[in-house]
C-alpha cells in the first residue's frame, strides 16, 4: 500500500458528462501528480501541484482542471467527455517539489470508462 | 522535445536467467532516470534510479546501467524471479524536475 488513496476506482459515464476524481496523498507528501494511461501507452504527465500551487503542466487538455486543496488532496475536473478519455487516471505524491530523481508514490488509480 | 523509448512492448524470460529491459531517450539535458515496476490493478511503484553524474546503480537483484553517448539505458534483473513478472516503466526527469516522461513500458515474463 503506498499510502495514496484515489476514489473512485471505477466510473462510468456518457459522453459530453463531466466527472471528479479525487487523491489523497501519503501523509507529509506536498507534491501530486496527477497521470493519464491509455491503453498499452505509457503514462502521460499531466499535471504537478505542489503546495497548493501549480508547478508543471504536461499534455493536459484545456478540457480538464485541477486544483489542491488547503489539505493537499487533489481533484482532477473531466469535462465535455469524449469517448478517447477512457482510461486510467493515476495519481501520485512525492515529499518535496519533485525533480532530483525523487520519488513519486501512485495510488491504485481510477478507470474511467466513457460510453 | 524529450521522448523516452520502450522498444520492447515484452520480454520472457527463465526463472534465474538475467532480464535485461532496454530504455532509450532524446534529451541530452536530464536529471535522473527512474524505473518503476507495476502490478495489474495497482500503481507503479519506484524501484531504483540513476542520476545524470552516475553510469551504474545497483539495489541487490536490480542494476541499472547509463549509457549517455548512446542516449540508452537498461534495467538487468539477476536472477530473475516469477515475482518479477510485471510492467516495467522507464522515467525522465529533467533538468529542475519540471516534468516526468513515462516511456510506454515493457511487460516481463519470468517463467518458473
């Protein structure tokens, strides 16, 4: 168990609908990471917060939002879905800013199945 | 831009035979790679790093070798272990840590 927790594991919803999904990173982490995986891709960086503040920007499209909270857990906003936005969505924490080889936890991420 | 490259979508391999999974990158500018390991229906979790300055780090079982002029890098696994059946992700960090690039990974097989 590697401390972070993401709800829900499994959405399903239609297209054009617009879901939540929510992390909570390990206790002391300051750093989410918020990740895209399609199927048989790689994860795809979409979004660093740290401290509430966001920090690096990947491939995320204007589509989707993000924020962190006073209490550092981290919501990730999907909207206007589209069927290509099934996937899994994984989130990860680190302790500090991220960089320097640090390392990043993931939780057991959410599926997200858009029909 | 930085691309990081898991030509090898899998690999089988003989319990107690060496795995060797490869991982190519673009970027000369980098700061550490790292290699995550994950189990269906769980998140890759870290399994051993190497930063810009170093050509070889080893954690026990697990090696990771550098090779910069190359642009390539490769995970071995000695011995290899039905437990060590997995997806193997290769991972950039740049300069300052700004972003992680994932590459695709590689499936292990570790027959018994």
């Amino acid at each position: 168990d590697s401390g972070v927790t993401q709800t829900p594991k499994h959405l399903i919803t239609a297209t054009g609908q617009r879901v939540t999904l929510r992390c909570s990173p390990r206790s002391g982490d300051l750093s989410v990471y918020w990740y895209q995986q399609s199927l048989d891709q790689g994860l795809q960086f979409l979004i660093q917060y740290y401290n509430g503040e966001e920090r690096a920007k990947g491939n995320i499209l204007e589509r989707f939002s993000a924020q962190q909270f006073p209490d550092l857990h981290s919501e990730l906003n999907l909207s206007s879905l589209e069927l290509g936005d099934s996937a899994l969505y994984f989130c990860a924490s680190s302790l500090s800013i991220g960089g320097r080889g640090e390392t990043q936890y993931f939780g057991p991420g959410t599926r997200l199945l858009v029909l | 831009d930085q691309q990081v490259k898991q030509n090898s979508p899998s690999l089988s391999v003989q319990e107690g035979r060496i795995s060797i999974l490869n991982c190519d990158y673009t970027n000369s500018m980098f700061d550490y790679f790292l290699w995550y390991k994950k189990y269906p229906a769980e998140g890759p979790t870290f399994l051993i790093s190497i930063s810009s300055i170093k050509d070889k780090n080893e954690d026990g079982r697990f090696t990771v070798f550098l090779n910069k002029s190359a642009k390539h890098l490769s995970l071995h696994i000695v011995p290899s272990q039905p437990g060590d059946s997995a997806v193997y992700f290769c991972a950039w960090t740049g300069p300052g840590g700004f972003k992680t690039i994932f590459g695709a990974g590689t499936r292990l097989f570790v027959k018994a």
